[in-house]
C-alpha cells in the first residue's frame, strides 16, 4: 500500500437506516490506515472517474442502485451498476457484497435481481452475512464458502437521541400511562406482515392495551389497507410517514414491546432498533429472531400456529419488563461498531494486500 491508506468506498442508497454511516463511523475508529466514504450513485461514469481513488467497494443493498419503476431507467442504471462492476474489477478494485437480504422482498423484477445477483457473486471477493444461518444459506444457494464471512450486525444505540421517559413519551402520542403499549416502528411494507398484526391484536380482549404503528409506507395500497384494519379498533394508532432520528425514542420509550411479524427475513435492523432503547422483542421463532429473543430478551412464537401471534401477544404482558432490559443492555455491550469493523478491516486488508513473492 506503499505507506498510504486503503480507500474504501461503501455503495448504498439507503438512507433512512443508520446503518451504513454507523460502520464507516466504526471503521475510522478501528483501523487508522482506513480512509472511508459512501456513495450512493454507483455507476459506469462515477468508476471511470474516480477509478485512481478507490482499493475496494463495500456493496450494500444491490437491488436498490436499480428500482426504479420506469422500466427503462430500472434497466439503463443496472447496466450501468453492472458495467461499473465489471469496470472497477478489469482496475484490479476489490469487491465486498453485505447480503442483508437473500431474495429481493417484494419480488419485483426477479430475473433482473437474479442476474444482478449472479454478476455480484462472480465478481466479489468476499460476502458478508451477519450470522452463521445466512451464511450456510449463502453458501448452499450461490458458492462462495470459502469467501463468506459472518460480522453481526451493531446497534443503534449510539446514533438515536434517548432522553425522554416513558411518562413524556406516552402524553406525546396520546397514550394512556397504564395501558400495555406493543409497537412496530421502521419501514412498512407488505413483507413484514402488519395485516398479521392487526389481526391478531384484534383478538385481545383487554381494553388496557394499544397497538403503535410508525414509519414510512411506500406503496399507497398498501397503506389503505392498513388504515382500513386499523379504524376498526381505537385502540391503534397508525402513524404512517417518516419518523425523525429525534423522534424514534418517543415510540420506543413509549412501548413495552416490539412486535415483529416478518413473513421473509434475513436480517432485522428493526430488532437490533428495538434493543438500542432496551425494548424486548416478540417474533416469529426463526432466524434471526430465534437467537435475538434468547435469554429473555424477548418471546419467540410460532408463525405457522393460527393463534401463534395472538397468544405471543398475550403472553408479552407478563414479561420481566426490568430482567428483559438488563439482558438487552448485557447483550449489546457485544456488539459495538468498531469491534465489528475490525472483522470488515480484516478482510478489506488481505483482499488488497500485494501477493506474497
């Protein structure tokens, strides 16, 4: 590296998920020999350009560099991700991907994924998955055993304001102080199975509970459909739209617990969320949930039972609220950002390294 640092560039055009500016923040701190940027706007132009100023792509979330619905944009930008790809690999640039998700969720474009998927595979020199499960999963479906690597994922803990009590929050969202608040919080889409909860919420009988609904909804079907189920009950508050960084603690200090319905999920940022407010989880009993509920941060449940959620809901209102936040706080304390960056300097390192003579 002749004495200089190694530039890596992490591609992703998420921006309402920390997660990204959280492992560059976490790479500075580990491994001073690092220089780190994001670029959101990969393409066939920007690698020509800047060609001479990059030693390794970290990719995160390919499929979003090309969802567009027009169809001909969608299609000229993949080609241009792909071509800068292949560019940037015909430069001797080293590739890491991040599989945050096995299959593109809503299964739009499946031959356009797969084919992106494909080229990515062929072209990176290591995949990142955050646990062993996603990791034998990668393995048997594209190869790669070798190159695959597990680094967890982080928490958010350090990026989210976190001073309002519980008393303030709920007088801000119009919550009774003794009610039973469960929550979901993060991006609303047809996956995540909010129609599950719904109906399943509906099932309880107690008046004394209420159900929070927050975040940003894409699809405006989508949202009519949740607002229907959600006026028939008063005891759920649906707050569609993007919810600020100052004002997530208000939710999460607000609840008791997070209810995550996943129907498909490899990675859950919103767990991981949960936990960086010490909020106890209910999910359905599958990885990664299976591992992240353990120890009693949490309640697992079976998603394949027609009353699974119902009686997983029920049973949240007995949980140790004061055991579940302490084992939450305890199991953090594991995954801070720069330990978790020293795993991807590792391997950004011996990607670049000159072969030995």
């Amino acid at each position: 590296m002749s004495g200089r640092s190694l530039r890596i560039v992490l591609l992703s055009k998420v921006r309402l998920n920390p997660y990204v500016q959280l492992l560059r923040r976490g790479l500075l701190q580990a491994d001073e020999d690092l220089s780190v940027s994001v670029e959101p706007n990969f393409s066939l132009p920007w690698i020509l350009r800047h060609r001479r100023d990059v030693d390794l792509l970290h990719l995160h979330w390919l499929e979003l560099l090309f969802d567009y619905p027009d169809r001909q944009l969608r299609l000229k930008r993949a080609i241009s991700v792909g071509a800068g790809l292949l560019a940037a690999r015909m430069f001797g640039i080293k590739l890491v991907y991040t599989v945050h998700n096995l299959a593109q969720h809503e299964r739009r474009y499946p031959l356009l994924n797969a084919l992106a998927n494909r080229l990515v595979f062929r072209l990176a020199g290591a995949v990142h998955v955050h646990d062993e499960t996603a990791r034998q999963e990668v393995v048997r479906r594209f190869g790669h055993r070798s190159a695959t690597y597990v680094a967890p994922h982080g928490h958010y803990a350090t990026w989210y304001p976190n001073h309002i009590g519980r008393e303030e929050a709920r007088q801000q969202l119009g919550l009774p102080a003794d009610a039973f608040v469960y929550l979901f919080l993060g991006l609303i889409r047809p996956y995540k199975g909010l129609e599950t909860l719904l109906e399943a919420f509906g099932d309880l009988h107690e008046e004394k509970v209420r159900l929070v609904i927050a975040g940003h909804i894409a699809e405006p079907a989508y949202l009519e459909t949740l607002t229907r189920q959600a006026r028939r009950d008063p005891r759920i508050l649906l707050r569609p739209g993007y919810v600020p960084d100052d004002e997530v603690q208000v939710f999460c200090n607000a609840a008791d617990v997070s209810v995550l319905p996943y129907r498909d999920v490899t990675t859950s940022g919103a767990a991981w969320l949960a936990f960086s407010f010490s909020l106890p989880i209910v999910a359905p009993n599958r990885p990664p949930f299976r591992d992240l509920v353990a120890d009693g941060r949490g309640l697992g449940y079976d998603a394949a039972h027609v009353q699974g959620l119902t009686l997983a809901l029920q049973q949240a209102q007995a949980l140790d609220g004061e055991c579940a936040q302490a084992a939450i706080r305890r199991f953090l304390e594991r995954y801070d950002w720069r330990s978790i960056a020293m795993i991807h300097a590792t391997v950004y390192h011996r990607l670049v390294a000159p072969p030995s003579s």
